[in-house]
C-alpha cells in the first residue's frame, strides 16, 4: 500500500474511533456513524494533498527506472555477443565491431586465419599475410619453406627477405636469392656496382671489379695497373710501371 493511501485509512480510522461532538444527539451520532464521516475540511485537504504527492513521487521514480532501463537497452545493441574457442561468451565493447576468433574487430577490418586455423583480426585497410597482418599497398612474400610474410610499402619480395623497390634480386651459387641495392647488379655470389665488372676465377666462379676496373685471372685491374701473364698461362695484376715476371 502506498504511503498516501496508509495515511488516508489512518485519519479514517481515527475518526471512526471519535465520539460524536454532541453527546445524546441521536442525529450527529448518525451522522458520524459512518467512518471519515466526521473529518475536518483542513484534514481532508491534508489528506489529499499527501497522496497526490506521494503519487508524484512514484511517477517520477517509475519514470526514472524506465530511463534507465532504455539507456541499459540502447547501449547494448547493436553490440555483438561473441564466443571463443573455449566455449566462452564475451561481449564487444566497441560500437560496430564483429566477433573474429577470440576477439573483437573493428569495423572494416579483415578478419584472417593463420597456419592453426585460428581466426586472428587485422585493421581496416590491412589484409591476410601467413599468421599476420599486411597493411596498405605491402607485399606478402613467400619464404623458402612456404612460409608468408609481408613486406612494407615500397618494398618487394626476394628470397626470404624484403627489398627495396629499383634493386636486384640474386640467386646465389647454393640457389638461394639475396637482395642488392638500387644500381646494383648481380656477379656471383656478389653484388657489382653500376660501371664494374663481373669476372671469373679459375674455378669458374664470378666476382666483381669496381668502376674502372677489368679482369685479370683471379683478380682486378684498376686504372693504375697493368694484368701480367706469365709462362703457365695465369694471369695476374700488377702496378702500371712494373715489370712482369715468370
């Protein structure tokens, strides 16, 4: 029962228990026979005054409640309610994010499985590469054992490395490729300089000279030296203004 209305039975029972206000007149004793009959205007008004307040009351506190209970709904939806590998349900926090693996991922992001088959999420713009992430405008290069990896923007594949765009990729004398720098080209299992040049030993396998330089058996000749020959047939460099020998 509502405090207004325990107040209203109150004042009515209270004046049920009153005597009449004259005694030995039948008539007024009639009157107040009946319970409140014989309440004072100012208690009745008071009387009224206190349930409606307490009716205000429970108005604004059911009001309240439903204000609260719609705030509790509205930031719930939408949401998404996930549930991991282990069988566990989680909620996502963020405002349009969607279940991927055991996480959460953002709006336009990738959502990517690796080599275990677990589901991993990457960021907007970002893609698949092997086990991780790429992001805009990469390379996802395989590696010598198959194995995928990314590489940066500006970057490309070459063995089991990155390297930079305008370079060389070589393969060395074991089959394996290695990167050399921008003007670079390949010589062996070396990298030469823009103006060398690429020779080759006696056991067949190629070097690089610098800029300006030649070759001469299993060396170079530079702008200063001279290659010498001797009776056997090999070739070797020595310093322009020195005498060959053998």
């Amino acid at each position: 029962m509502a405090p207004a209305r325990r107040t209203v039975a109150a004042l009515l029972a209270l004046a049920a228990m009153q005597p009449p206000a004259l005694a030995g007149a039948q008539d007024g004793a009639e009157e107040c026979a009946a319970p409140g009959a014989c309440l004072g205007e100012a208690e009745v008004e008071a009387a009224e005054h206190t349930e409606a307040d307490a009716l205000r009351v429970e108005l604004l506190q059911s009001k309240s409640a439903a204000v609260r209970a719609s705030a509790r709904l509205s930031a719930g939806a939408g949401r998404a309610k996930c549930t991991n590998s282990k069988g566990v349900v989680f909620d996502c926090s963020g405002e349009g994010e969607v279940c991927c693996g055991d996480a959460c991922m953002a709006p336009r992001g990738t959502c990517c499985t690796n080599v275990m088959g677990h589901s991993f999420p990457c960021g907007e713009n970002s893609t698949c590469c092997g086990d991780t992430c790429m992001a805009p405008e990469g390379a996802c290069c395989a590696n010598s054992q198959g194995s995928h990896f990314p590489c940066g923007k500006g970057s490309v594949c070459c063995g089991d490395v990155c390297m930079s765009e305008g370079g060389s990729c070589c393969k060395n004398s074991l089959g394996a490729h290695f990167p050399c720098g921008e003007g670079s080209t390949c010589c062996g299992d070396s990298c030469m300089a823009a103006g060398g040049a690429c020779c080759s030993n006696s056991l067949g396998h190629n070097f690089p000279c610098g800029k300006g330089s030649t070759c001469c058996g299993n060396g170079c000749v530079g702008p200063n030296s001279v290659c010498c020959t001797n009776r056997q047939g090999y070739r070797y460099p020595v310093v322009r203004g020195t005498m060959c020998v053998g």
